[in-house]
C-alpha cells in the first residue's frame, strides 16, 4: 500500500495557545484512519491545517504526491480532498439537491452542471436523501444534515474524505446507518480520515487510530493496541468511564 | 438551454414592447418615461448580481453609471470618437478598473465591505471633482457635432432609446445566463455561506471579483449613453448617492436573487417615483414614501414581490426566475 | 508656521465633535452588529432641534445640550421599536435596509418642513486671541462638551449596572443572557444611547457651522471612517480617532484645496479597511 497524505511535522499556534504541535503520520490508500482525543485535542485544527483552511506554520502536507501545505481549500478539493464539518453548514436558501449539486460542480472533476445534477441525484441516491431532493436543505434533520454534509463531500469525487464527527448528535438507528455508509464508502475506494467521539464506532470502523492530546500525537496504532496504551489511557482519564468503553468495544 | 426559458422570450417581448410603443405615434413623452423605467432596470439588474446572487451589499453601485458616462462623455466629445464605441470602451474601461479594486475590497466580507463601497464611492466622485481633464466640478458637455454622424440631435435620441433597451435586454438576459450557470451556483453558494462555499471548491476570490466587475460593465455602458442623451455630466449628479440607494429600494421591492424582481421591482418603483415627483402634494414626501415602503417590504415580505409570488403559488418558481 | 498650528488645534477642537458622533455609532455597531444608517439624519435632527430649541428659549446653548440628550434617548427607543429590535441577529443586508428607510423618512420630513436651505444657530461665546490668531469660543466649548459627554458614557458604562450589562452584551450575547441580562432591554438602551450621542454631536456642530437637513450625511460618512479607524465596538477609541481625523483635516487644509479632502480621508478609509479590518487599534486575534 502505498500513502495517500503524508502529513509531516505540522504545527498551528493561535497566540500562545499551541493548538497542533509537530504531527506526523501517514494515512494509505484505501484505509480508514480514525483521529481521537479528549476535546481541545486540537482534532479539528488539524482537519482544517489539512484541507487549507489554516496554514500550518512548520512541516509540510503531501497529498497524492502533491505538496498542499501551501493549498487553499479550494485547490485541495480540486485535487480530491473533501471534508464535512462537525457543525453542520447546509447551504440553506437552496435545495437539497443544488447543495450536493456545487459539491459536484466544484469538486475534482469540476464537472459541468449538467452532469453535476446527475451525479447529485446519484449521490443523495446513495446516502438516502433521494427522496428529500427538492426539499430546502434548511428543513432536514440534524441526521439528515450530516448526510447532506457527507453527500456534497462525496459529490465532490474525493480520493480523501475528512469526516469531523459524522455521529455526533445522532441516534442509534441514525448511528448504524451512517456507519454503514462510511463503510460503502471505504468500499468503493474512497480513503477516509474521520474524527469521532463515538468510541465504539471509530474502534470499529478504523484500520488505524491516530490519538491527539493537546495538539500532539501520542499514538498512532490499529484500535487494539491504542486501548492498550498507557498515555492514551493517561490522557482519556479526565473522564474515568472512557477505559472501560474502550476495552469494552476493542 | 437558455432558449427554453419563458423569462427569456419574456425579456424579448418587454424590450420589443419598449421600442415599439414610443415609436408607434412619435410620442416622445412616452420614451422619456420609459428610458428611466430602462436605466432604472439595468441598474437593478446588475446590482442584483452582486447582492442578489452573491450577497454582498454594494451601497456605490452608482459609481459604476458615473464612471462610464464620464469615460463615455469624454471620448466622444474630446476625443470625437463614435457614441458606440465610446460606450462599449467605457464599459470595459469601467469593468477593469473594478476588477482591479474588487481584489482589494473583496477581501472584506459583509458590512466592512458595504462600508468600503461607499467609500469608493466618495472617493472617486472627490477624485472626479477635482480632475481637471473632465471639467472638475462643472463637468462637461456634449458637443453638438457629437450629435451628427447620429444623424442630427432629433435622431440620435431615438438611437440612443433603442441603445438603452438593448442594454436593458442584455442586462436581464446576462442576469438569466448566469443564474442557470456553474458560475451562478458557485455564486449562490458564497451567498449562503462563503467559508462552505470554498470548502466545496468555490474559488471564492475570484469568483466575486468577476462578478463585481461583470456588474459593472452594463451600467457603465448605460452611462455613456444616458450622459450623452442628457448632453451634459457633472460629479453631483454622476454619482447621486440617492440613486444607489434607491436601486437597492427597487431590488428589495422586486425581490432580490430573481431576474423577474429585479425588472418589476426596477419598473414599479420607477413609475412610482416619477409620480410622486409630478404630483404636487406628494413631491415633498417622495422620500417618505419610498422609505416607508422599504420598511414595510422587508418587515412583511423579505423576498419582495417575487418572493411573495413563490410563497403563493410554488410553482411559480419554476418560470418565474 | 503658526498657521498650520492654529489650523491644526482647530481640526482638534471639531475632531472632538467628529469622534462623539462617532461613539454612538461605534456603540451601536460593537453592541448589536447593527451598522445604522440613521446616524446621519440623527445628526441633522440635533441641528435642527438645537435651532429650534434655541429659538424657543434664547438661554446658553450649550446648557440645551441636556434636553437635547434627553429628547435624543426618546427618539432611540422609538426607532429600536419601530426599525431595530426586528432586524438583530438577522442578515446585515435586514439591518442596514431597515436603518436605511428610517433615514430617507426623516431625511423627507425634514426636506418638506425645513427644505435643503441653510439655517444657522445664532449664539457665540467669545473666544481667544493668541498673537494673531483667534480660537472661537464656540470651538473650545463644544470640544468641552464633547470630551464632558464622552466622559460620562464611559463612567456609564463602567460603573453602572446597565453599563455594565452593556459591555457584557457587547462581549458576547449569548453568554450574557445566560447570566440573566435581558438582552432586548440592553440593545434598546444601547440603541438609545448611541442615538443621543448622533442627536447631540449634531446639536454641537449647529452651534459651529451654518446646516442645512442634508448636512448629516457627511458627518455620517465621517463617523464611519472613525469607527472603523478606532475598531468596532471601542467607543473611547472612536472618541481618540475623532480627535485625529480633526488634526488630519487641519493639517493638510493650509497645504490643499479643501476639495481634495474626501479623497484623502476615504481613499485612506478604503485602504485602512483592507489592510486593518479590524480596526487600527485592535490588536488581531485569532
């Protein structure tokens, strides 16, 4: 396997607040790599240091074996690096389908209307919003906005998808659907990073877990070993139940 | 295809209506009343591009008209150039100048970029007021043998009419073209939200400085050839603050996004403001009236008459765009 | 020499009168995001309310300062009602519009009472001669007034329990409704008092320049290029920026046709807002 986003020493400070310090790692072609770590972590600083919506202050961010540390987000996107965001940002005067429509539009094959509207339809087909197509995306549920999020990154016809908490907020049927779809996702040889919060979730999903604690990585292992870790297990005891989820899911 | 969409052989048929009616009897009244019902129109439509369609609120539209009719003015009268090719440099000329300021002020997002433009707006028309070869505070004038290779001043008014509800055609077919284009939806994205818009791929930067540019072309042209039809241009009312402000009024009257509200809103709040003007009780309170009536629409109809229509009858959508 | 000195202490004089407009603009802005269009006929409406007033009474102008404050806060809540409280938290383009129409309505009631002819308030202090030079009573005291208001609404802010309440707001809403501040109560105060400051600065520049109902739209424009000098939100910064947009007019009017003036100071307001968009004096943040 060969590495899809090599990720070299990347490091963001806002003030004096080190929010991501010095972080390596490698994701491959085809995996799912989960990110985790308590809040403040600085987990999503570093999707945004990755698809270019910081610019990291040291190290350097090679994606496809093109170096994007200096990449706005719109570049990264046109060369197949989509994200949704973990606050849910629908594009709300406009209908379901014209919002995965600009995904399609302005994504990697920076398609032309028309074929963005059928690889629209075809996409919301896939994630389950086919129904709600002309629906404004404003009257959809959370779920059914985080689907919306997913669904325009996908429209974009990413090699890498970034998903910032894709569970958060949603219910256990809504859980195991979307889990589902990440994994369709996988399949269909799409390579995933995504934050979670939802422990039993991401140990399930992931090939490798990368583990961040105040902006630095102090692991990055298949999910049975990162339980076993004794500094990520420091750093997750300022809320004592989460050893015991962890091992419980590994 | 844009050649099947109603609004277009609607725009046709408004613009084949408008030369035909004044024509028709040689009723020169008439086409005095409906050139401003035009310009009103155009200068809608094209600041609907930016706020409409982008959602950036451009408080010195206006500045654009003025430009182009001085640029416009100048050509032809000290340079002798011809009123059509005076016109479409001045649109280009115009349309240049604010690419090159759109990279800048564009870098300002909603009020700071609603304030910036009114500072360019002042700024060009202190500029103007002071440069020397377009006649300082006084202005210029147009030359009388500016009139002739139109064929005598009687003439090249009539020409001038026509020039202008082409140009007011061509401003709501532009507006019609780019709302169904790739260029149009990255356009509506930044209105809804820009930092998701770039997430997705919208080059946001360039995008809205085209678009500020393109917004400026048509009113530019539709400077010249107001200025030259009124045979003289001055700062105070090249740049009338008022009129900038009132195009906003016509937008939000009409309905902002929509090519149909733009043209109504322009068209209504036209007639109603030459009425107001003539009638000798209400000239006074022109004004109020318009101000009250901005209120009342965006209190009670945010999406002004368009928009009213949609909530009505839903399908209306559909044709109506 | 002492010409460009003389010139200059007088654009700091009426800079003091520009950064007191200012204030209620920048207080009303930092307070509730709402950039209002009103100021400028707020403006005109104190100039002509002084008139009046003054015509009325023929007493000491500057002590009608005090109703004219007080008629200025009346006037605010009136408007927040009418044109404001419906627009917060809205799209800029709502507030901006709403503000907007309430400006062309008093703009045409004006026009249709007092036409566009020029009025002046026919009231003088003495003033001081220095060598050759004489500094206009009414200069020195509407500064004075200037700064005594611009005090009192920081001391208002500081230590009362509104003012308070008022920063609190300003620093972040949400959190501040949390704590129990009634949030609709705070911005209508806020509106007013932001108000009062426009109705008063105008009432000041009667008493210094002839004024006709058109004249508050400069004085706006002005205002705008101090609060975004100054920052948003910093009502004390706006009154120091005020103070040096006069000492800039007063610097370069010996030296340049007065007419050049509002390329400067807005080209320089263009450029201050793409370089600083946060204000010359705040310190970016992250």
């Amino acid at each position: 396997m060969t590495a899809l986003l090599e990720v070299q020493g990347i490091s963001k400070r806002f003030g004096g607040l080190l929010a991501v310090g010095d972080v390596s790692f490698n994701l491959m072609e085809g995996e799912i790599l989960g990110l985790i770590g308590p809040n403040g972590a600085g987990k999503t600083t570093l999707f945004n240091l990755v698809n270019g919506v910081y610019k990291s202050d040291t190290g350097s961010i090679i994606f496809s074996s093109k170096n994007i540390t200096r990449s706005s987000p719109d570049q990264v996107v046109h060369l197949g690096l989509a994200r949704t965001h973990q606050i849910v940002r629908p594009l709300n005067g406009m209908s379901v389908l014209e919002n995965v429509t600009v995904g399609a539009c302005f994504g990697r094959e920076y398609q032309s209307r028309r074929t963005a509207r059928i690889t629209a339809l075809e996409v919301l087909e896939r994630v389950g919003l086919a129904s709600r197509a002309n629906s404004p995306a404003s009257s959809l549920t959370l779920a059914g906005k985080k689907r919306l999020e997913v669904a325009r990154a996908l429209a974009a016809r990413p090699k890498l998808l970034l998903l910032d908490e894709v569970l958060a907020g949603l219910n256990p049927t809504e859980i195991a659907q979307m889990i589902d779809l990440v994994r369709s996702i996988r399949d269909s040889g799409v390579s995933v990073f995504m934050i979670e919060h939802v422990m039993q979730a991401i140990m399930n999903l992931s090939d490798r877990i990368v583990v961040l604690n105040l902006g630095r990585k102090i692991a990055e292992a298949p999910p049975r070993e990162v339980v076993q870790n004794p500094d990520v297990i420091v750093a997750y005891l300022g809320s004592p139940d989460i050893l015991d989820k962890l091992r419980g899911s590994a | 295809m844009i050649l099947r969409r109603p609004l277009l052989w609607l725009i046709l048929l408004l613009a084949a209506l408008f030369a035909w009616l004044p024509l028709h009897g040689n009723n020169v009244s008439l086409r005095e009343d409906l050139i401003l019902v035009a310009l009103a129109i155009i200068l809608t439509s094209n600041l609907n591009l930016m706020i409409g369609y982008t959602g950036y609120v451009n408080f010195g539209h206006i500045v654009f008209y003025g430009l182009g009719g001085y640029v416009g003015v100048y050509l032809m009268t000290v340079r002798g150039w011809h009123l059509v090719p005076s016109a479409v440099t001045a649109g280009f000329a115009v349309s240049l100048m604010a690419l090159l300021f759109g990279l800048g002020i564009l870098r300002l997002r909603g009020a700071y970029f609603a304030l910036a433009t009114i500072g360019v707006l002042v700024a060009v028309q202190s500029f103007v007021s002071n440069f020397e070869p377009w006649g300082r505070s006084t202005g210029m004038y147009v030359s009388f043998e500016s009139y002739a290779p139109l064929g005598g001043p009687r003439h090249a008014l009539w020409t001038t009419y026509f020039l202008i509800v082409a140009v007011m055609a061509l401003s709501l077919i532009l507006s019609l073209g780019i709302k169904a284009s790739k260029f149009g939806l990255g356009l509506f994205a930044i209105r809804e939200d820009e930092d998701a818009a770039i997430v997705l791929g919208v080059n946001a930067t360039i995008y809205k400085a085209i678009i500020y540019s393109v917004s400026a072309f048509l009113p530019a042209v539709a400077g010249t050839l107001m200025f030259f039809k009124n045979g003289t241009i001055d700062p105070s009312i090249a740049f009338e603050f008022m009129l900038s402000l009132e195009g906003i009024v016509m937008l939000m009257l009409g309905g902002q996004g929509t090519v149909a509200g733009s043209a109504l809103g322009g068209g209504l709040y036209e007639r109603l403001r030459s009425y107001l003007l003539t009638s000798p009780r209400l000239s006074e309170f022109h004004l109020v009236i318009a101000g009250a009536l901005l209120l009342l629409v965006i209190r009670l109809a945010p999406g002004g008459l368009i928009g009213w229509l949609y909530r009505l009858v839903p399908r209306s959508r559909e044709v109506i765009e | 020499m002492s010409g460009i000195f003389a010139s200059m202490i007088d654009g700091l004089l009426i800079g003091s009168v520009y950064g007191l407009a200012a204030m209620g603009l920048s207080l009303i802005w930092g307070v509730m995001d709402v950039i209002n269009l009103t100021h400028g006929a707020m403006i005109a409406l104190g100039m002509f309310g002084m008139y009046l007033l003054f015509n009325a009474t023929a007493i000491n102008a500057y002590l009608l300062l005090a109703p004219m404050i007080a008629g200025g806060l009346i006037l605010g809540v009136i408007i927040y009602w009418l044109a404001v409280n419906w627009v917060v938290d809205r799209p800029i383009l709502m507030s901006l519009l709403s503000t907007f129409a309430v400006n062309m309505m008093v703009i045409g009631i004006g026009t249709a009472i007092w036409s566009t002819s020029p009025y002046n308030v026919d009231f003088s202090v003495p003033g001081i001669t220095v060598g050759e030079y004489t500094f206009t009573g009414n200069h020195m005291f509407a500064a004075l007034s200037a700064v005594l208001i611009a005090l009192l609404l920081e001391m208002f802010l500081r230590r009362t329990r509104t003012g308070k309440a008022i920063r609190a707001v300003a620093d972040n809403r949400d959190a501040a409704e949390l704590m129990g501040i009634s949030s609709t109560r705070v911005l209508m105060v806020a509106f007013a008092i932001g108000i009062a400051l426009a109705v008063a600065s105008g009432a000041l520049v009667s008493t210094l320049f002839p004024f006709t109902i058109l004249s508050g739209a400069g004085y706006q424009l002005k205002s705008f290029v101090v609060t975004v000098l100054a920052g948003l939100g910093k009502p004390f910064g706006a009154l120091v920026a005020g103070v040096l947009l006069g000492l800039l007019e007063g610097a370069v009017s010996p030296f340049i046709a007065i007419s050049w003036i509002p390329l400067i100071e807005f080209g320089l307001f263009v450029l201050v807002l793409i370089v600083f968009p946060r204000g010359i004096f705040s310190r970016a943040t992250a």
